[in-house]
C-alpha cells in the first residue's frame, strides 16, 4: 500500500510518499486500535503524527535561537 502525502505548513512545503506491507498494516490497526484499517484512516495518523513533530521542532529551533548560550557568533 502506498500513500502520497503533502503538506503545507505556512511558507514549508512537506511532501511525503509511504509504502507499507500488510504486517506494517495490521501493526498501525494495532496501535491505533482498530482492527481492520484503511488508506485515509492511515493517512489521517500520519498527517497528524507528522504535523506535531514539524510543530515541536519549529518550537524547539526557536528556543534555540532565542537561547543565548547557544549563540556562537562574534
């Protein structure tokens, strides 16, 4: 199975493509609790699951940045 993914988060542009076999299937059915999963409902998790990590790792670059410690410049 294999999904295409695109994302827009303001001026970022995600794209993703997935393949996954049926074990890889049954095992999201699995975590997500659902015993038989489709397509969209997949597609829905990982848009989601990818969403949250673009969202943490914008947060954390920007406490980064505004971490004075972390500056390295003259």
């Amino acid at each position: 199975m294999a999904i295409e993914q695109h994302l827009k988060r303001g001026d970022m542009k995600v794209e993703f493509t997935w393949e996954f076999s049926e074990e890889e299937v049954v095992a999201i059915g699995n975590h997500l609790g659902e015993e038989h999963v489709d397509t969209a409902r997949i597609k829905d998790f990982l848009q989601i699951a990818v969403r949250e990590a673009v969202e943490r790792a914008m947060v954390e670059r920007k406490a980064s940045e505004n971490d004075p410690s972390s500056n390295t410049g003259p």
